[in-house]
C-alpha cells in the first residue's frame, strides 16, 4: 500500500516516528489530501520525528476489517524498515483524525495483543470510540445535524464499511469503550471539538483509559467543529501546538527552535 514519509528539516536521525492514519470515514480520503500534507509536515517539523502517513484501502470497495489491517501491516512495516527509514524503532507512535483516530485507538491495542511493535504515544484526534449511531451517548443528540458531521453522513459511511451494519457496529474493534481490557496501552492525547456528534467519545475513552492506569490528556475545543485539525483555521494551531508537544514529550524531545 503507498505512504508518504516525512522527514524533519532539521536533525540527522534516528528519528522517532509517528504513523498517521487520515480520516474521511474510511470511504474518503487520502494521504495526497492538502490538509494531511500540512498536517504531517507540521508535526514532522515541530517534533523533530519522521511521519509515514498511511493510504490503507478505502470502502465500499474494501469492507471492514480491511482498514484495520492495513493499518497494523503498515505499522509493522515501519518497525521492520527502521534502519531503511532512519527511524529508530523502539521510539513509535500512531496517531490520526476521525477515522484515523479511530484506527490508532485499535492499533494501540492489536499491536498488545499480537506482540507487535511497541507504542510509546496514541494521539487521538476526534475519534469515533463506539456505534456513532446510538441516542444514548450526548453529544449524537445535541449535534444530530451537524455541523458537518451529521446522523445522516455517519449513517452513509457506515453502511459503506459494513457487509452487515448491525454486526459490525457491535465488533469489538468499534465498541472501543466497551473494551473489557484498555490495560498496558501507550499513554494517549485525545483532541475533540465540542461542536461534534463525536465529542463525548473522547471524553468517555478517557475515563475509560485513566480507570485502567493509563496516562491520559483529554481537550476539547470549545470553538470547533469536526474537521478543524490541520485546517489553519480558528483552534486549529493551538491544538496542533497540543498535539506536537505531547509526541515531543512521549519521544522526550527538547522543542525545536528555528
């Protein structure tokens, strides 16, 4: 599958990395996207680390759980190209918008449960942590409509993703927050807009991870809507700031200063 790599203007490596998931509902989407270009020359600059972003196969053409494997072959292709790369291997993050949010929350846990490479950070930005379809989780009801990210546009991408929606919006790898076991997972960054359907989730993992001893920052930003990360738009830069500062801390990088 192709990925794009981003390597720091500054530094000689090896580098820390992180592999970026895109979001898009896993129907839309692309790492040739303008948004995901700035987004991971941003991070690959401010944090000093390479970023891989991931084009993993898309639906309705690739139904679910092709995304999630895709994504965890190109996090062990990573781990096993290291030296190729210039990236050191034992310093790994995921981390991803939406539905690559969603996929780096998972990656998180199939790399535990499967011996794989170990993470040192999941940043998570607005991801999707349980059936997104439900009226018993807030913020569905509040932003029903949008803006957006509406009911309807959920309901399309999911019907998109699913041979049968009904079993795969109750398979493990989507029902995140009822996970029996969220132990031994990298500390987490959670990033949400308040003005989302997706904005408790956020909220709602976090106590999750935090119940199971797991280091975690949750914010949300209280001007933005779904989509804002990487648009250089309002929050955007401050969150951006979040995010990179967090990597920096996980890989224990000082700030870069140009």
């Amino acid at each position: 599958m192709p990925v794009k790599i981003y390597t720091p203007e500054k530094g000689e490596g090896p580098f820390p990395c992180l592999i970026w998931y895109h979001g898009g509902g896993f129907c839309i989407g692309s790492i040739d996207d303008y948004v995901y270009e700035v987004i991971c020359r941003d991070i690959a600059n401010q944090v000093g680390c390479v970023v891989v972003s991931v084009e993993y196969r898309l639906a309705p053409e690739y139904k679910f759980p092709t995304q999630i494997e895709d994504a965890y072959n190109a996090l062990t292709w990573v781990y096993n190209n290291s030296e190729h790369l210039n990236i050191n291997p034992n310093l790994l993050a995921v981390g991803g918008d939406s539905a690559g949010g969603s996929l780096s929350a998972v990656m998180s846990i199939m790399t535990r449960d499967r011996g794989g490479p170990g993470l040192k950070h999941q940043l998570l930005i607005y991801p999707c942590m349980t059936n997104p379809l439900t009226d018993d989780v807030q913020s569905h009801v509040k932003y029903y409509d949008g803006p957006l990210l509406s009911h309807d546009i959920i309901t399309w991408f999911m019907d998109q993703l699913f041979d049968d929606m009904t079993v795969g919006l109750n398979h493990h790898y989507v029902k995140l927050l009822e996970n029996p076991d969220l132990s031994l997972l990298p500390p987490a960054t959670i990033i949400n807009a308040l003005h989302d359907p997706l904005s408790d989730h956020g909220s709602l993992y976090a106590q999750k991870l935090e119940e199971n001893n797991i280091p975690v920052t949750h914010s949300v930003y209280r001007k933005s809507i779904h989509g804002f990360f990487g648009s250089q738009l309002g929050e955007s830069s401050e969150a951006m700031a979040e995010a990179c500062a967090a990597l920096r801390d996980s890989f224990g990088i000082d700030k870069i200063v140009y």
